[in-house]
C-alpha cells in the first residue's frame, strides 16, 4: 500500500500570514544571525532584475516592511515598477519562503517611528549615505559622518525624506520545506478577493 500522501503533508493550507508567523519565530530561535534577513527583487520597467539582501522590520496582514534609501537603486527601480519579490531561506531549518507583490510606502509617522528607534550611530550612518552612488573613498563618507555627529552630538539626526520604509502587499506566498531523498514541499498560496486565500500544493 502506498504511504497517505495528506497524513505526510506539513505545511497546512489555511492562513499562510500565520504560517509565516510560526516558521518565523522558528527561525529566529534557531538561526545563528539576522533571521530577518530577505532577498529583495526588483526590476525596472523593461524587465531587467536586480537582487540584494534586506531585512524585515515588521510584518502582518498588511504586509511585510523593510526600510531603505528612496535614491537608491531599488529605489529608483521601484519608484518606476512597484513589483518586487521577497525570499527567505533559512539554512538550518531547510525551508524557504517566497513572496511577491506590489510595494507602497510605509507613512511618515510609522518611518519615524522606526528611524528613532535606530542606534544612533545607524541613524548618522544612513543619514550620510547617498546610498548606491559612486564614492570616491571610505574617508568622505566617514567624514559626513563626522560631520553630521558634530551637528547632532546626540546621534538625533532628523530622518532624511527620502529614507523610508515600502510595505510589500502579498499577492502569492509560498512556501517550500526540504524533505527526505529531495521529495520536498512545496505549497503556493494566492490572494482571492480582499480577505481569503486559495493555496495549492505543487511539485517540487
Ligand atoms: C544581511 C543584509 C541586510 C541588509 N539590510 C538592508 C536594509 O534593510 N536596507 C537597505 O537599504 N540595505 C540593506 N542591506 C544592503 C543591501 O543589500 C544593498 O547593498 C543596499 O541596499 C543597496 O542596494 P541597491 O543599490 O540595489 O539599492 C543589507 C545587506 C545585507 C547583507
């Protein structure tokens, strides 16, 4: 007799934000650094990609918020194509997360708060950074560091307008856990009207 393929299943079909939760917090008592950290992808109108690290600083129904640099790269990509895709992977645990969705930005109040929230030295750091430009050597960036901590002794920098945070509106989320012999799992779940989600398994 053939093993009962859903007695095997592990990952459940239902609400995949509270999936997210439970492996979330499984990875941040088991990863050894940064379990918050995610693979961001975004492309410019025509199709071209780019990819790189950030991390996650807050998530639930609405969405799931990383803060940046609007001048950056992906800024300029993403003020020209909202569409990006996220990626967890957590090496330990063998299991990753993909999402995909458009961003909006977080508002002033909320991007605030979390830049206040910062070290100080963080928030001069990203206050100095024309972040994706050319520098000519780490000595001018440090010293625009300098230059700010000697405005503001107390690292109280304001936060500079076009740094900020994008909530990334899940419109598919899925998710993939390493199995026995590579027969892995895999479960995509799809946004269906304004509440519910429809979710299938598929091959690995
Ligand atoms: C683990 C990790 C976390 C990072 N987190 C952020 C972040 O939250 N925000 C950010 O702007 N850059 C972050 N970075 C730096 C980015 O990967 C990237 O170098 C930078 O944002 C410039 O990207 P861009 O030129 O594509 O805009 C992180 C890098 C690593 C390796």
């Amino acid at each position: 007799m053939s093993p009962s393929l859903p007695d095997d299943e592990t990952i459940p079909a239902g609400d995949p934000i509270a999936l997210f939760d439970a492996w979330f917090a499984e990875a941040r008592a088991s990863e050894p650094n940064d379990p918050n950290a995610m693979a961001l992808a975004t492309a410019t109108p025509g199709g071209l990609p780019s990819l790189r690290m950030v991390l996650l600083k807050g998530h639930g129904p609405d969405g799931f918020v990383f803060y940046t640099n609007f001048h950056s790269r992906k800024g300029q990509e993403l003020a020209a194509n909202p569409h990006v895709a996220l990626l967890f992977h957590w090496k330990s645990l063998r299991r990753q997360i993909r999402i995909e969705g458009p961003v909006s930005e977080v508002s002033p109040d909320e991007a605030d708060a979390y830049f206040a929230s910062r070290h100080p030295e963080s928030r001069l750091g990203s206050a100095a950074s024309d972040q994706s430009r050319p520098l000519d050597s780490r000595e001018t960036y440090l010293a625009r560091v300098a230059a700010l901590r000697e405005r503001y002794p107390d690292g109280h920098v304001p936060r500079p307008a076009h740094w900020s945070g994008y909530r990334v509106r899940p419109n598919a989320i899925e998710f993939w856990h390493d199995r026995v012999h590579r027969l892995h799992e895999r479960r995509r779940f799809v946004r269906d009207g304004d509440q519910g989600w429809t979710s299938t398994l598929l091959y690995p």
